[in-house]
C-alpha cells in the first residue's frame, strides 16, 4: 500500500525515539494510553511509521513551551514519518489534519516544523492539481522570455471602480502584463465587485481590441463559497482570465471548490504566512506548504522576494523559487515575487535563480516612478533585460533611462 511521507524539524526534552514514536501514535492509530480495540493488526495496518530520524545539536533553552527537560537539555532532530494512504484516501483536509493536526500541541514537542511531504503516484490520477501555471499564464498574456511583470493597485482599499479602472488603462497603455486586487479589496462599501469587474474589464477589453494584448487581471473573489462561485462566473462573464484568493482564509475545500471549475487561472495569495512560518521552528516551511496547495488547483504562489520589505531571508526566498519550478505530477506553478519590490532586485534575483519563469510584483515600485506607472513599468522590462544580458545594476542604470530614474528614487547605485 502507498505511503505518504513527511518530514519534521523536532525539539524535544525527551529522547528523540520516544518522541517521534509518541507523535506517529498521535496522528495514527494511538492516544496517550492503550485502548482496547488497538490490536497488532489495526497497528500494522494503519499505524504511522518512523521511517528515519538523524539527531542535530542540543541546546539549554526551549524553543517555545512544553515539557521540562530532567536534564536541561533540548534535542533537535529531523525525523521522517510515513502514513498509509489508506488512512485518509484522498482527502485533503483529513490529510493536513494528520500531518498538521494535534501533534503541535503535543507536550513532548518544544519545537516541530513540519519541512517537506512526499506524495504517492496516485495522487496524480485523483487530483486535477495545477491547470494553467507557468505555461498557461505565458499563453493568457502573451509573454516570453521575461518575467510577467505586474501591480497591486494601490492605495489598497478606498478606489472606487472608475478611479480603480482609470489606473488600469494607464498601467495597460504602459504595457503592464498583469494587475491585482489587494488582499483587503473584494467588495467594499464603495466599490461592489460586480461594479469593480465591469469597469476594468471594459478597459481590459478595448486594449485588447485595439493591441490584441490582454492583460491578466486577479480579481479578489475571497468569501464564502457559494458567493466566490457566482463572483467566479461574473469574471468569466466579463471576459476575465484570472481570480484571486486569499488561500489561507478561504481554506483547502474553498480554494479546491474555486479551481475544480478550470475556467481561470487562480492566483494563490498567502496573505497570514507569517503566522505559520515565521518561528523557526513551529509551523510549516514552504517546501510542503506549496504541495498541499498545489493539489487543490492554484497556478500562482506568492514567494516574497529578494531584499524585501518583510522578515524572510532571502535564502528562504530562493528556495520558495525553487520549489514552485520543481514539477508536481508534470506541472509547475508560476512563483509570485513581491513585497517591496523594483527593478533593482532583479539582478540579484536573476543570479540567485537563474530563471525568468517568475510574475515579478512592484506596487510602489511601479507607482510611485517620476515618470509616473508607466516609466515604472519600463523600468521593470528594462531591469530584467539587463540582468539577463549579463549587466551589472550600475551599467543598466546608465544604459536604460526609465531604470536610472529608479535607482535614483529607490536605490543607492
């Protein structure tokens, strides 16, 4: 019988055998005593497994509340645990809860990171997973060779549909690939969503008569379900190419529900990532975190980006990168960079990655160019043109004006 495969980063007062053995009794067949009905058959069947544990270094102080160490010392390991697929089929939310679920709360644990997750073959056959990712957001918007380059609009709420909508047709005009709502935006007191999809998709949609571009539009359809399904058809409608969901809040059913329909592309915003990976050891890298929302459909992933204006080193940035090119059953999905983000981060970006295959996010960085969103879209273009070349940020500053403007309003050359 296939098995699953998670791997966990630990800290623990206890032996680190005894911890690991408590956690796969946890999350399987066991509880804190013997109960009749556990045979040795039950347990062969459906306990979990401690498939390999490689012990790190101790230390003297917890990384957050447990157990009291006997001997003042708390270990640190990696350990692999495997389950039967038998054990939760193919169901998501049974399966996060299994590898996520009451094992953070366990007092053995002063520490548990859940790292990465190996997935059966099967899986393949029983999720429809990534639909359009990097390829077909390339086809939708028409772009080769170069990251997508894209927009928040910003102030982040307050816009009404026409100020929003008159953006978008400058952002257009200037060559913008993709723009999104913010997160706080789905439907605000003076901006109905019906009101917000028809007044940019009308702009949208003359540009794209009139260039034959289209550009990508991430409407934020985030609510309950029935809601987001009949916001989804609106979009589609309307002659819109993309949706938004904040996947955290909308929750694995939610976000599953919205890209089983395969009609857009769904853009994966990770807003509340923070809360989950923000301690180094408590709560999810995301390694594991993209598969499990890999399987339930989402074509672009937030990444963060390189020197950004939040927390994550961008080391972890470059590993997210990686991450969302590896192939999942044959598919990739489109790695979303952001969070303070100009041209100038694009050099080192590109020599940390080596890829193109990326939407690259400026909201400021783009707004806020002398020359207004349009030179900061060229800005972006030119940027990445230059990294690509081999250019230093120096000799595309001088090389390419729109981006010697950036350099003077957001960098120091």
């Amino acid at each position: 019988m296939e098995r699953i495969t998670a791997k966990y980063y630990i800290e623990t007062p206890y032996p680190v055998e005894e911890a690991a053995q408590v956690l796969a009794g946890e999350q399987s067949s066991g509880t804190f005593v013997a109960v009749p009905g556990e045979t040795e058959e039950l347990k062969q069947r459906f306990a979990a497994r401690v498939e390999r544990i490689e012990e790190l270094e101790t230390v003297n102080q917890p990384a957050i509340p447990g157990a009291t160490s006997k001997d003042g010392l708390y270990r640190r390991a990696n350990v692999e645990v495997s389950w039967s697929v038998e054990n939760f089929g193919y169901n998501l939310p049974v399966l996060v809860s299994t590898l996520q679920g009451n094992l953070y709360e366990i007092t053995q644990f002063t520490g548990l990171k859940l790292m990465d997750i190996e997935l059966p073959a099967s899986y393949r056959e029983h999720f429809k997973g990534t639909r359009f990712g990097i390829e077909g957001c390339r086809k939708s918007t028409g772009v080769e060779g170069r990251p997508l380059i894209g927009t928040i609009i910003k102030p982040s709420i307050g816009m009404t549909p026409q100020d929003t909508a008159a953006l978008v047709k400058t952002l257009a005009e200037a060559g913008i690939d993709f723009v999104k709502d913010d997160e706080l935006m789905s439907s605000a007191a003076n901006s109905k969503f019906e009101d917000r999809v028809d007044a940019i998709m009308a702009v949208i949609n003359v540009h794209a008569d009139k260039t034959g571009k289209k550009v990508m539009y991430a409407f934020n359809l985030s609510d309950e379900v029935d809601s987001m399904l009949r916001r989804y058809e609106y979009i589609i409608k309307a002659g819109g190419t993309c949706a938004m969901v904040s996947i955290n809040s909308v929750g694995l059913s939610g976000v599953k529900k919205i890209c089983d329909q395969g009609e857009l592309v769904i853009h994966g915003h990770r807003n509340g990532w923070g809360m989950l990976n923000r301690h180094p050891l408590l709560g999810i890298e995301f390694p594991a975190y993209q598969k499990i929302w890999r399987l339930a459909g989402v074509d672009q992933m937030h990444v963060n980006g390189i020197q950004n204006k939040f927390w994550e080193s961008d080391d972890s940035v470059v590993r997210s990168i990686e991450a969302c090119l590896k192939p999942l059953f044959g598919h990739t999905v489109l790695p979303v960079v952001s969070s303070g983000q100009w041209g100038g981060q694009a050099f080192e970006t590109w020599h940390r990655t080596q890829t193109t295959d990326l939407l690259y996010m400026a909201g400021g960085g783009i707004m806020a160019h002398p020359d207004g969103p349009g030179g900061g879209v060229r800005a972006l273009q030119q940027a990445w043109e230059g990294a690509v070349k081999g250019m230093s940020l120096e000799q595309a500053a001088a090389y390419y004006p729109e981006f010697g403007k950036s350099v003077e309003k957001f960098g120091k050359v």
